[in-house]
C-alpha cells in the first residue's frame, strides 16, 4: 500500500506527468486547475520524489521519477484489489 495518500488533483497531476514531460502551462491546461492548486501539487509531488524538473525557463518541464511511476503502480493495484 501506498506510504502516503494525495489529494486527487495531486494524482490527476501525476497521471499527466506520466503520460510525458510537461510544462506548467500544459498542466494548467489539461487539468484546468488554478495556478496556486497546481504549484502547491507539483512541490509537494517534487519535496516527496515522485517527479522532477527538468530544463531551466521556458524550457522547464516535469517528468516522472522511477518512485512516482512505483506509486501509480501501487494505487492501481490497490484499486483493483
């Protein structure tokens, strides 16, 4: 079972990230949150580990680590327990 349990918007986050790299604006896009939701998502998914940024300015996107793809993994299994 999962360590820690994420608010869902948290996840919709994650699932998206683990689709592909993205940018902030591509996740505000897709997962129509606010700017404030989002940040406050994507540093806490980042201070845990579960994805990381990559590039710098207007390159600057997130990505999936090894551990987030491992915490999707669990919750699926957990789902479908």
């Amino acid at each position: 079972m999962p360590k820690n349990l994420y608010p869902i918007h948290y996840l919709e986050v994650l699932k998206e990230i683990e689709k592909g790299e993205k940018s902030f604006t591509e996740l505000r896009e897709r997962t129509k949150l606010d700017r404030n939701k989002l940040w406050r998502a994507l540093t806490r998914l980042q201070l845990d580990g579960l994805i990381q940024k990559v590039g710098e300015g207007r390159n600057e996107k997130y990505r999936i680590t090894e551990k987030g793809r491992e915490y999707l993994k669990q919750l699926k299994e957990m789902v479908n327990a």
